[in-house]
C-alpha cells in the first residue's frame, strides 16, 4: 500500500488546518516529514520513543517493529540529527506528549554526518550541570543546545525583535556601520585593543559619528536593536 505525500513541517504546527491528529484506528492522521535532533531517547521492549527537538518545538516519536531494531536506532546517541516521516496521532488515553500528539515513524534517516558522538564524547559526558564555566564557555557550541542556554538566547531574540517592531512603528530605519577601527574615538580609557590580520584593530567606541554621517539621507536611524536612536 502506497502512502500519502508527506507534507514537511516544523515541530511546533499545531494549526488543523494543516494537520490532523489520527486515532489509530479508522481515523488517519496527516502523514508529514520533520528534521530535528534527539532531545531525549529510551526503549520499551519492542518499542523505542525519541523526543526530537528543532528549534521550534519538541514532538515524541515512536518507532515499532524493524525502524526500532535498525543499525541506527540501537546506535541512537543524544543530539544526532534526523530525518522522520511518520503519521500524526493522538496520544492514548492517560498518555502525556508535547502537544498532546504523536508521531508514528515509518521512515527515519540519518544522513552522513549527522550522527553524534557517544561514549565519552557524548554530549552528555562532556557538558552537564556541574561542569565548570570556564569549560562551558569553551564548549559553547554544545552548552547552546542545553534547555536553558538556548532559552537565554531565545529571549534575546524575542527582545530585540520588540524593539525592532518599535522601531519601525516610530520610523526608525537601522543601520549597520563598521564595528572595527583602527583609530579610537573618545578617551582611550575603555578602548579595547586587539590584533586583526596581523594589524593593530580596536572597537568602536561611539556609533554617534556613523549616525549622524546617515542622518541626512536617511532620517531617524539606530544603530542596532538596542542601541540609543538618532533624530535630527
């Protein structure tokens, strides 16, 4: 039996209007195709249950029968990356799931490359609650993927979008000016120094001089998000 074209979504689509939740008896749900990475993962006799993560939001997964006895889901390591096809269901009765839905794997994939590392490399190994900050820091490209580094930088988002929503209401136009010199701008009191390409560099220390160069061609300006702004 041929199934339906999966229609690819992210995890967090919740509209009816462009899925359906089946019951798993003669009501079928809207068959789709996700990506995301393993959030978490555990096994049930013959049944393994992955919740995934993209970004958006997180979905439980299940595989059953030859999709949960695969080379690739007995090897399943945290953080690999996936990619699902599966119908969408209810969860059964007393059940509890991100969104109160399912999805019930039919093909799964993981590309070259996309698998993460396990044993002592695991994510898991490497970075946890008690590591040291100096560590993490190092590390930041897997910190990031942690439930609350991720939302530190999720509300950052969510900030700067509000004042960029304002900005436009006001007529505000942004402006993205040099952050690198090679002279300072005020009191070299704060001026922070570095090399760039084997040439002295610093910051910039003022965006007053680059806003008021666009002010008269281009009205009220900022310099970024949450910067000060610029009126004639």
């Amino acid at each position: 039996m041929s199934l339906p074209k999966a229609e690819r979504i992210k995890l967090d689509v919740t509209d009816p209007k462009k899925v359906k939740l089946g019951n798993g008896t003669d009501v079928r749900g809207t068959r789709v195709r996700v990506f995301g990475r393993v959030h978490r993962e555990r096994r049930q006799k013959e049944v393994m249950f992955v919740t995934l993560r993209d970004g958006y939001g997180l979905i439980q997964v299940i595989f059953t029968g030859p999709l949960a006895k695969t080379y690739d889901a007995l090897t399943l390591t945290r953080e690999t990356s996936m990619e699902i096809y599966g119908e969408l269901r209810e969860v059964p009765p007393g059940a509890h799931a991100p969104n109160d839905r399912e999805l019930h794997a039919d093909y799964f994939k993981v590309h070259k490359g996309w698998k993460a590392a396990g044993g002592d490399d695991a994510i898991t190994n490497r970075v946890s609650k008690d590591t040291e900050h100096a560590t993490l820091l190092d590390l930041r490209h897997l910190t990031l993927r942690g439930e609350t580094a991720s939302k530190v930088m999720i509300v950052r988002d969510t900030v700067e979008y509000a004042f960029n929503q304002v900005y436009r209401e006001l007529r505000m136009r942004k402006v993205s000016p040099p952050a690198l010199v090679q002279t300072q701008v005020e009191g070299g009191a704060t001026l922070f120094k570095f090399d760039y390409y084997n040439e002295k560099a610093f910051l910039t220390q003022s965006s007053q001089l680059y806003l008021e160069t666009c002010l008269p061609s281009m009205g009220d300006v900022s310099l970024r998000s949450l910067s000060v702004p610029k009126s004639p």
